[in-house]
C-alpha cells in the first residue's frame, strides 16, 4: 500500500540508435540536429550516421525531463 513509483527511462540521444536503424532500413531522412556524419557535418542521411558519424545529444522537451530528475534527487538534499 504506498505510492506508485516514478519510472524515467530516456536516451542521451536525440534519437535512439534503432530508431535511425529503423529510418536506414525504410528509406526515411532524420530531422536535422539528430546526428552527423564521419566529418561531423550535419546530416539527414541516417546511413552515413551510422556509418562512423556519430548520435547528437538531446534538447527540446527531453530537457524538461531531465530538470524534473534533478529536482527529485536533489529536493531531498536541500530540505
């Protein structure tokens, strides 16, 4: 009988590593700001981004996810 616990999984990614497998495999272009390519230009291409480029970190409203962790784990500290 207490209260539900608070379940938080997410990425780093703006994306998650399968979900540009899934775009490679079906022939769909990334929003930009999801990877980059073996040069570190930008790219929508999920192919190159997988092929030695490299995932970008997350931002927009995954941002908000992670504020709400610090509050929860930091909350208890400063009270």
């Amino acid at each position: 009988g207490g209260l539900m616990p608070l379940v938080w999984d997410q990425s780093s990614s703006a994306r998650s590593r399968g979900d540009i497998e899934l775009a490679a495999r079906d022939g769909e272009k990334l929003p930009l700001g999801v990877g980059v390519d073996a040069e570190g230009a930008a790219t929508r291409d999920p192919q190159r981004v997988l092929d030695g480029g490299s995932q970008l970190p997350f931002g927009s409203f995954k941002g908000s996810n992670i504020a709400l962790m610090i509050e929860l784990l930091a909350g208890p500290l400063i009270r």
